[in-house]
C-alpha cells in the first residue's frame, strides 16, 4: 500500500483548521470522531470501538491499523510509542 499524501495532508487540516473542502461531507462527523479517538489513544487497540472494525492490515511489515469510515473508506495508521502516526484516508475498491 502507497500513502496518498494528499489525502494525509486533507485530514490535518480537517483536524487542525477544520477545512472539509476535500472531504467527502457525509463521511465528516465519522472522520472527526475517529480522529479524535486517534489523538487521545495510546495503543492500536484502544481505536476498537462499535462500527469502526478495527483490524492490522495483512502482508504488512509496518503494522498498519485500518478502522471503517464507509463502505470502501478508511483511516488507517501506524502507532510510534504512544502516538498515531502516518494517519491516512483511504479508499479501497
């Protein structure tokens, strides 16, 4: 898996400056709950939550973590210590 940049840098700003210009509206209030589980979990597993179908992704050597937003999306992430890191909007068809 690629990180797609763009969509890496349209989550911070979702986060910092609450700018959704390149986020899918209806997917907004999830991502935003999602985050801020994010920046206040220590652990991967602390993002297992009703609906959010945590999960490691498979064949990877980095241990990503991927949650549900909708459909085919998700934010996934890494954790270094106790922060997420590499946090990434992605959609899988």
């Amino acid at each position: 898996m690629q990180r797609n940049l763009t969509a890496a840098k349209d989550l911070e700003k979702l986060f910092l400056y609450d700018n959704r210009s390149k986020i899918k509206a209806d997917h907004i209030p999830k991502i935003i709950r999602i985050l801020d589980r994010l920046e206040a979990s220590t652990a991967p597993y602390d993002m297992n939550l009703p609906g959010y179908r945590l999960h490691e992704l498979k064949c990877q050597e980095k241990r990503i973590w991927s949650v549900s937003v909708s459909g085919n999306w998700r934010i996934t992430f890494q954790f270094e210590g106790n922060d997420a890191i590499n946090v990434d909007y992605i959609d899988y068809h």
